[in-house]
C-alpha cells in the first residue's frame, strides 16, 4: 500500500510539475498572441489614410519612394507623419507631393531641420509619371496617399489614382456593405446549424 501510494505521490507531483510548465508556457504565449502579425515583405507602417477607401474609388495604386532630408528621416523613424492632408500631382514632368505633414525632428535646430509641410519629389518610372499624368489631365480624377511606410530601410508611399465620391456613393457603398454583411452572417448560420 505505501508502494503504491508513493507511486501515486512521485506521479502526480510529476504530472503537476508538468501541468504547471505547460500553464506558464500558455501563460506566457499568451502575450504573443495578442500582438498584431508582422508583415513579411520587410515593410513597417509609417502613417495611413484609412478614410480615402471611403471617400474615393480607388481605380490603381502605385508604390513611390520619396525624396528626404535627414531630420525629417528621423522623424519618421519615431513614426511620425500625417498624410490624410496630402495630394500629388505632376509638374514640369516630376511627381511632387503636397500636404504631407512631417513634424520637425526635436533635434534637429536650426540649419538641420526642415519645414514641415513642404512639397516633397516622389520618385517614380517616366511610363509611371506620364501615366497618371495622362489620368489625371482628362479630369475628375486625383492622386491621393495611401500608406508611408518603411520597406528595406527605404521610404516608400503609396499612391491611390482616385475619383472621389458623393455623398450619395459614399450611401450606396455603405448599404452595399451592410448587405453582403448579412448575407454573409445569414449564410454562416446556416452552415452552422445544417451540420448539428
């Protein structure tokens, strides 16, 4: 009897030294899980303008590097950038982007640092330029910023060909959704109950 209740002592202590090792790598797991997935491209978010799918239809995107000056890198690289202001157009054969707001470096003073809301060059292939230049002239049509983000240690933005929408569009689209919303949720229904 004391054979078999030590066996049943060294095996349960060895299960609870188990069941713990397991709850605390749960435990610790746990913090994992409610982070928000990387991107595998090698990009980082910098800023985004979540609201232009709202407001316009975005026909194309194009991805541009941008042309900076050291302190407005730094800034960025503190993730600091507001371009739902922004717009860009083509002058004199160049891609230019106005509207950007890149706040000053807070250590850069004086010759080092920047204005920021100035007009920035994108860069961009000539078929690319003469492209959405062409787009662009016919009217009714703008470019608009999409995402700033870092890709390979490079500052790339996002560019949106884009026509805007009326407020009776915007109505639609959203009656639009909320429709295949339902029929979505209608139809998952179903498929859970049909296979109880």
């Amino acid at each position: 009897m004391s054979r078999a209740y030590a066996a049943l002592l060294t095996w349960s202590t060895t299960a609870s030294v188990a069941i713990l090792g397991t709850l605390a790598g749960l435990m610790a797991k746990k913090g994992k899980k409610t982070k928000k997935a990387k991107p595998t491209d090698g990009t980082q978010l910098i800023a985004s303008y979540k609201r232009a799918y709202r407001d316009y239809d975005i026909l194309d995107t194009y991805e541009a590097g941008i042309v900076l000056t050291g302190s407005e890198v730094k800034s960025l690289r503190e993730g600091n950038a507001q371009i739902a202001e922004g717009y860009a157009r083509v002058r004199r054969g160049e891609m230019w982007i106005d509207g950007v707001h890149i706040p000053p470096y807070a250590n850069a003073i004086g010759f080092g640092a920047h204005d920021p809301d100035r007009e920035r060059k994108l860069l961009l292939n000539r078929a690319e330029i003469d492209k959405l230049d062409q787009r662009t002239a016919q009217g009714g049509l703008t470019i608009v910023p999409l995402r700033l983000y870092w890709k390979n240690g490079r500052a790339k933005m996002e560019l949106g060909l884009a026509k805007g929408r009326t407020k009776g569009d915007k109505r639609q689209n959203l009656a639009e959704r909320d429709a295949d919303r339902e029929i979505e949720t209608a139809f998952n229904r179903a498929q859970k109950y049909a296979t109880d």
